[in-house]
C-alpha cells in the first residue's frame, strides 16, 4: 500500500495531468484511498493503470456504498492491486441522488442518461451516473451490473446493462440504505396466470 | 447419379439448466450450438440469490458471522476469516498468536475439502464416477473433523471477532496428524489414477486455454491465475495470519489449459497439508481469543462470579459492540481466488454495508472464452475446472 506522503505524491502527480480530478485523499487502518471526481474517473483510472512508476492494472473489486445521510450519497469503489509492488489502492467517485435533487450525475447537462429500459413504472426516475470502466478493466463487466442491480446506478458506456442477480422484471434499488428490509410477500405469479 | 448434398450448418440455441447435475449448482447456460461446437455463450446467474448482503445490514457484527458463511457455502472457513478479519481490522483488534494458527490451520483444511469436492465432481463430469466416492471418503475425514473441534460439519461459526471461540479439544492433533500424514498419498493415488488415464488426459489437455494476460484483463484469481502461469497468491503478497511464518510454495501451471487446472489444485492441496503441519508444530500456547471484553465474550466460569462479566456479556448478547464509523476492504486467498470483504461502520452496532468480492462471480467471467469453438462436453469441463460455487456467486 502507499503510506500517506506517497498518496499525497500520487495525487500530485494526478494534479500535474488531470488538474481538480482528484477531490480528497483519505488513509484510514492502513488503507489508501483517493476520492476522485466521478467525471474524471477513467482519466485516473486510465492514468493509474498506464503511468510509469504507478501502473495499478488489476482491477480486484468495485463495490458500492451508500452513505445516506450523507451527500454525496453513493460511493463507487475501485479496488486496485499494482502486482509487482504488491499495492493496493482504493479510488472512491461519489456520486448525489438525482431524485433527491442536487447535482447528481457526472454531468448534469447530459440528456437522462444511456437508452436503457428500465423497469414499468420507473420510467421518470432519475438515477445517478458514472462512467463505465470496461473498456479499462473488462473485469468491470460483471461488477458494474451487480451496482446497477442493486442501487440503480448507471454506468455509461457499459455494454450490457441489465439486472444480473434478480429478475429483470423487479422494481426498486434493494441494497440502498432507505430500501426496507423484509415484508416481501413471496408470489408466484407465473403460476397464477397459467393455470389460475 | 448420387446428389451432392450441402452441408447445412445452423446454429442452434439451447438452454442448460439452471437445474442441472453439470452445471454445479443453480447455474443456467444459453448456448448457441453448431453442431456441437459451442458458438456463443452467456451464463444466467441469480437463481440463488438470497440477499445475504443486504440481511447483514440488520445483524449486529458478531451475528453476521453464521450469514457470511452461507455465501460459499463449500469454503465457509474463508467467508469466515473474510469477515472476521476485515472487522477486526475496523475495530484494530490484535488477534493473539495461537488464534492466528489456529485460523490458518482450519482455513488450509478447509481448502483440502474445497478441491477435494472440485476433484471428485469434475472427475465425475468427465466420466471418472470412481473419483467421486474417494474425493468424498476424504472429505469426510476432514468434516469430522471439523465436528470434533467445532461441533458442525458444515458451517462451523468457529472464527469469531478477536479469534475462535474454542481452543482444540484434547486429541484433535493426533487425529489431524493422522490425516496430514495420510493425505499426500491420497493425492498421489488420485494423480496415479487420473494422470495414466487417456481419457482424461485427451479431455483435459489443450481444453480451455484463456491467454494470462487475458486472465487478469478479466479480474481472474486463484488457481485459474496460477495455471496460467502466473504466480499471484493473495497468502503470499498479503502478510495475514500464520501465513508468512511458514513455508510453502505457490503452485503454477505453462499452458493454462483445464490439465494445467488440475494438476495446480493437486498440488495445492499438498502444499496446504505441509502448511497445517508447520502451523501444528508452530502452534504457540496462549489464549485463542484476544482479551478485550468490549470485542470479545468473557468466558462462561466468570459468568457467575462476576457482575462486570455479566454486564459485559450482556451488552454484547444484546446489542453488539458499537463501530467507530470507517470502512476496510479485507481480501485473502479462498480455493477460488480473491475472496474480498468489504465492511461499511457507520458507528453503531450493525454495519452499514457488507459486501464480498467472491471469485466465483469474477472469474465466471471468463467461462465464455474458456469455452467457445471448443466442443460442448469440453465446455461442461471447463465449467467444473472452473470450479464456480453458485451459492457465491449469487450471495
């Protein structure tokens, strides 16, 4: 892992390229962490993997965390190893809930997102937006689904956005913070239908 | 005047699955099918999925111990550790020594029956039924013992926050010594009956190769890595438990092909078994859980004679420990791979967010190279050499 002066260089280094991408640093129980602007995240990410000295090119995890009380709410995490050095990194983009109003995508400007269906009845809802990195880290595939399917983030650019875990058909964003635990009735509707 | 016919040539999809004996678990398969040379494939997760990770969100830390386990349901061990590990990191809570060997003892036996069953289900995917019950006979040898230290054959909860709940009954390590020494001429015999064999070398040579570079593109770990030739062990980059004061060597392959699979996992497990050997003669003395009763529960004796005791033991039966808000990405070495834990604390007594990185759901990702333009019976032994376990890649 990089210790907190050689986080602080790498985000000098980020500066010099990428000026205002990265927002905060944080090293907490021994672990680096860059919180960068979601808008600007392939360029860091791009540029972790391909500067010299740096090349952290295996993505080993990104994840999700809601943080709800706070804004930004989502945190998308890029769990990155540099091998030979045997280093880890973790780079946070923090994205607001659009439905909550506020800034909320990486680009506000932008029309509502990618040509996505999404669920009936969730036609209008607005859903928070970052780049996809599977051009970067094809890993990223099945990762970015898994995020999407479960608290409703897009990812732009990703080549096939659908829920993978639950059924295509379900409505709702379960493992965000403000989604209730329980009380789901167990249907079986197809059942119904077909032989009433 | 005979006609000549056209050979026609149409590509069929078919379904596999999701309830299967090949595919390992609840896992469906559309296949686009030429013959029977596999043109396209796209696997179909979620039909175990049970929200584990969103139910740990409503468990105070120590009762989310038995749900992890439930993920990989084969490696429970590592779920365990994954979780344990990653809180105790939150809460920089020092686990003693003989916890630490303790942990890397039962994680490496734990490993043993992880590709015992791999071995015995692959093999018997490849028409080898024999393999089935030996891999099996071991295993069982390994569950009882498992039941001997912790009282469950499957899902122990035996790894708590600060170390394990209870030291090695009396006569564990003879009964253990008495495996390890026995295992290494198991897996001799399972090589002497695979390895001779030409229907298994012709099913399992030169199928599935994934270039390595491929391999990491795609975010894969464990013993698909190795066999690819790249020697990338989590227990040998990260400093964690026992790991670094014992000797092993990471085994790797040079193709990458479903032979090279299987001969990495062979030699794994006897590796793990030279582990467990050090770490029994290594084994300190001393307390197999730390001592700090804000973590940790206090022993049952001073239930009755102390009233700090009991207070302590009921704040923690009841609500949990509190943790300080902070987040930790914890990730260690399962059977398949990187096994990652994620915890989320937002400062009270359940955490925010628990979330596993679990290898069998990364590197299905490479299911479809591994297996296109081959033939559909090496696809479905790919599909074991790959060794997913649904219940984790689902969660």
């Amino acid at each position: 892992m990089p210790d907190a002066p050689g986080l602080e260089l790498i985000r000098g280094e980020i500066e010099q390229s990428h000026p205002g991408a990265v927002l905060d640093t944080g090293f907490e129980h021994g672990q680096a962490a860059l919180v960068v602007d979601p808008a600007k995240i392939l360029a860091v990410l791009g540029w972790l993997r391909e500067a010299s000295g740096q090349e952290y090119d295996f993505l080993s995890s990104l994840h999700v965390a809601d943080y709800l009380p706070a804004t930004p709410r989502f945190g998308v995490h890029y769990e990155l190893i540099n091998r030979d050095r045997v280093e880890r990194l973790r780079v946070k983009a923090m994205l607001n809930d659009p439905a909550q109003g506020g800034n909320g995508s990486a680009d506000a400007g932008a029309p509502a997102g990618p040509s996505l269906s999404f669920p009936a009845g969730s036609e209008a809802e607005q859903l928070p937006i970052i780049d996809s990195c599977v051009e970067l880290f094809p890993t990223a595939n099945f990762q970015e689904r898994e995020a999407y399917d479960f608290f409703g983030i897009v990812f732009r650019g990703h080549p096939d956005l659908t829920r993978i875990l639950l059924p295509e058909d379900y409505v709702g964003w379960p493992q965000r913070r403000d989604f209730p635990i329980g009380g789901e009735p167990v249907t079986f509707t197809y059942s119904e239908r077909r032989y009433g | 005047m005979a006609e000549v016919v056209e050979r026609q040539s149409e590509v069929m999809t078919i379904n596999i699955g999701p309830h299967h004996p090949a595919t390992h678990g609840v896992l469906r398969l559309v296949v686009d099918l030429d013959g029977e040379v596999v043109r396209d494939l796209r696997p179909v997760i979620g039909y175990v999925h049970t929200g584990i990770e969103k139910s740990c969100e409503d468990k105070s830390y120590w009762k989310v111990i038995p749900f992890v386990e439930r993920m990989d349901y084969v490696s429970y061990f590592f779920q365990m550790e994954a979780f344990c590990g990653a809180v105790e990191r939150l809460v920089e809570l020092e686990i003693p020594p003989r916890a630490k060997y303790l942990r890397t003892i039962f994680l490496e036996l734990n490993r043993i029956h992880s590709h015992l069953v791999w071995l015995g289900t692959t093999a018997l995917d490849l028409g080898a039924i024999s393999m089935l019950w030996y891999c099996f006979r071991d295993r069982d040898r390994i569950l009882d013992l498992f039941e001997m230290a912790t009282g469950q054959r499957m899902h122990t909860r035996y790894f708590q926050v600060g170390g394990v709940i209870e030291d090695i009954p009396l006569g564990f390590e003879a009964k253990l010594r008495e495996f390890i020494d026995e295992m290494p001429v198991r897996v001799g015999q399972y090589e002497a009956l695979l390895d001779r064999n030409e229907v298994f070398l012709s099913r399992t040579k030169g199928v599935g190769i994934v270039p390595r570079e491929r391999l990491l593109e795609l975010g894969v770990t464990g013993p698909l890595l190795r066999a690819a030739g790249e020697p990338w062990d989590l227990r040998k980059a990260f400093n964690h438990l026992a790991y670094p004061e014992v000797e092993f060597k990471v085994p790797v392959g040079t193709v990458g092909d479903n032979y090279d699979r299987y001969r990495v996992r062979l030699a794994e497990m006897v590796e793990s078994v030279r582990i467990i050997e050090q770490a029994l003669d290594g084994l300190p003395e001393g307390p197999f859980i730390a001592d700090d009763r804000k973590y940790v529960l206090p022993p049952r004796s001073e239930l009755s004679t102390s009233m700090e005791s009991l207070i302590h033991h009921f704040k923690l039966v009841t609500e949990g420990y509190r943790v300080d808000p902070g987040e930790i990405y914890y990730a260690i070495e399962s059977p398949r791979g990187e096994l990652g834990c994620y915890v989320l604390a937002d400062g009270s007594s359940k955490p925010a967010r628990v979330h596993v990185r679990d290898p069998s759901f990364v590197n299905l990702q490479a299911f479809r190279e591994m297996s296109v333009g081959g033939y559909v019976a090496d696809m479905i032994a790919s599909l074991g050499m790959l060794d997913p376990i649904l219940g984790g890649v689902d969660r």
